[in-house]
C-alpha cells in the first residue's frame, strides 16, 4: 500500500506544475511583446529647476531583464517540480495497478493520473459521490 501523503504530493506537484507552465507561457508572451515594441517613450523633467520636460525613447532593458530572470527561475523550478514527479508517479502507477477491483482502479485512474474531482468521477461512472469517496480512502493508509 501506498501513503496517503504521497498520493496528496504526486496530485499537489502536478497541479503546480501546470500552474507553473502557465506562468511561464504568461510570461514568454510579455517578453516577444517587449521585444516587438521595440523602444518605449517616456518624458523626465529636467533643467531649469526641473521645469523643462524632455522625452526619451529606448528598450525598457530593467524590466526585460526582471522578466527574464523570473522566466529562469520559473523554468527551474518548474525542471524540479517534473523530475520530483517522475519519481512519485512510478510508485502511484504500480499502485493503481496493483488494485484488483477494476471500478476503483478506474476512480483512482481518474482522480489522481487525470486530475478530476470526486464530482466529476461520480458523474462519469453514474456513481454517488459519497462511493466515490469510499473507494478513494479504502486501498490508502
């Protein structure tokens, strides 16, 4: 049998890990837009006792560089989150394998290898949710 606690982390790493993949797509995007736009304008008061205003034009390079230092970041940990993933999720396949009753094993299949909720299951297999829930905390410790 396999730990309630690992169960919980294999579905918690893949959960952030989509949700780091997302961040990562959000942010590729806003750097081509950075470096689609070319140069930004912006005006600073200067001279005359910072009466007189001039405008300036350039590549906004601190915010590309904040961007794109968070965009490594993120790709690391999201590296971590997947190689961390790997290694649970052969122990939770030979579990869910390892089950004899077909039903659950399909539940188990679809809760944690798919990500749906008890409702969703429930749903599918013409199930009570309550069942649904039986079955999950039957085969963990």
């Amino acid at each position: 049998m396999i730990s309630k606690s690992v169960l919980k982390e294999y579905r918690y790493i893949k959960k952030e890990s989509e949700d780091i993949g997302r961040r990562i797509e959000k942010i590729n995007k806003q750097l081509q837009e950075l470096e689609s736009s070319g140069t930004v304008l912006d005006s600073v008061s200067g001279g005359s006792g910072g009466k007189q205003r001039f405008r300036i034009e350039g590549f906004p390079t601190r915010d590309y560089t904040k961007k794109k230092n968070y965009l490594l970041m993120q790709r690391h940990r999201h590296e971590i989150n997947l190689s961390r993933l790997k290694e649970i999720e052969g122990e939770v396949c030979e579990f869910i394998d390892g089950i004899k009753d077909s039903r659950a094993r399909i539940i188990y299949r679809m809760y944690y290898e798919d990500g749906k909720s008890q409702q969703q299951i429930a749903l599918k297999m013409n199930l009570d949710q309550g069942t649904v829930s039986k079955e999950l905390r039957k085969y963990i410790l």
